[in-house]
C-alpha cells in the first residue's frame, strides 16, 4: 500500500483510533537490543509500539507503567531523522478487522496503571508495548488471537550468543533468560496481515 511522504510533526496526517504508532526509540542499550532482535516491515526494526485511542493519544506500556500519552509527546520521545522527524511508522486495520478497535481499545484503558513488565513474563499483571497490543485486541476478539505470538528473542543474530545486555538484566532479576518462550515483538507485528502501513513521519534507521 502507498503511504504520504514524509511529512514530519507538522504535517496533517492524523491517526485515527485503533492505529498503531511503531516506533524507533532512542538507542539506549534496552532499545538497542529490541531493535536488534528482528527485522520487521520492508526490512526496518522497531523497539517500541502503542495504540492509537482518539485523535489526541495513545496508550503505551512503558516505563514505569501502562500510560496515556499526548501523540505529540509520544512522537517527540522518538529518535529523529536529519530534518528532525520523529521516526514513526503508522499502521492501521485492514477493513475486516476494524470492527475489533473499540474493543481492543476498551480492554487496554482497563490496564492503566498497570506495571511495565520488566521479565517480559508470560502473566497479566504487568506488560511489556507488544503484549499490551495483543492481549487488547485478543480480548476484543473474544479471547481468540488476532496476532498470534511469537518465540521471542534474546540472541545477537549475528552471534548467536545472548545479548550482555539480557545477561545482566536476568542476572539482576535472578531469573532465566526466556528465550525462545512465546511472546511478542513490535516488528514482528509489522509484518502482520492484518495491518497496512498508513504514515511514515520519518526516515527509519535500517
């Protein structure tokens, strides 16, 4: 699908409710390491993602916790392009799905507040942006998975080996690394057929 040129913060572009803002962050060792877990949509790698809820923000599991966000903010947290542009790429529903948005957008405002899953563990009482987007959209869907999980991933694809990064956070933790247990990921999510990209803010990072 085309999408508008590159447009930046100021241009009219507008996401509507249900869409989801994947995001390249800034490179801080945890972003790093996300992005560089998987390849997503056209080849580019994302480390985070939120949902779209009306014109002016989005929920995002983040640090500290599930949040609202002003679009605006969330779009100045990204890392920028040369001409400082966020860089944001903008999916939505493909037609047949979108009947879920309502729903899948109820359920995550019932998990504001909620903390910011740190173990990435297979549980509901935190959660981690991906896991948030699922499970909303699982719920709307009356419990069957729109996005199907994924083997999530905590090896340097080039290595082989795990990340240091993931060696001392699960250290710290004092839990194992679970690799390969099903999860989720933002640019995996991209790939998903049910979704079409809409808006790019900025140029991405390869």
């Amino acid at each position: 699908m085309d999408y508008p040129s590159l447009g930046g913060m100021t241009d009219s572009f507008t996401p509507q409710p249900g869409d989801l803002l994947f995001q390249q962050k800034d490179m801080s060792p945890i972003h790093r390491v996300i992005s560089q877990a998987f390849r997503g949509y056209r080849g580019y790698s994302f480390n985070h993602v939120a949902l779209c809820i009306d014109e002016q923000r989005v929920v995002e599991a983040t640090t500290p916790t599930v949040q609202y966000t002003d679009i605006s903010v969330f779009l100045n947290s990204s890392s920028k392009d040369t001409y400082e542009r966020p860089r944001v790429w903008v999916f939505r529903l493909t037609p047949a799905y979108r009947y879920l948005i309502r729903g899948a957008i109820a359920h995550a405002q019932t998990l504001l507040g909620l903390p910011y899953n740190r173990d990435f563990g297979d549980r509901k009482d935190s959660y981690y942006c991906s896991e948030l987007i699922l499970d909303s959209f699982r719920y709307a869907n009356q419990g069957i998975p729109l996005f199907p999980e994924t083997p999530m991933n905590f090896k340097d694809p080039a290595t082989g080996e795990f990340f240091e990064y993931w060696v001392n956070h699960y250290r710290q933790l004092k839990k194992p690394i679970p690799h390969g247990k099903p999860g989720s990921h933002p640019s995996l999510l991209t790939l998903s057929d049910k979704l079409d990209p809409i808006h790019l803010y900025g140029e991405l990072l390869p």
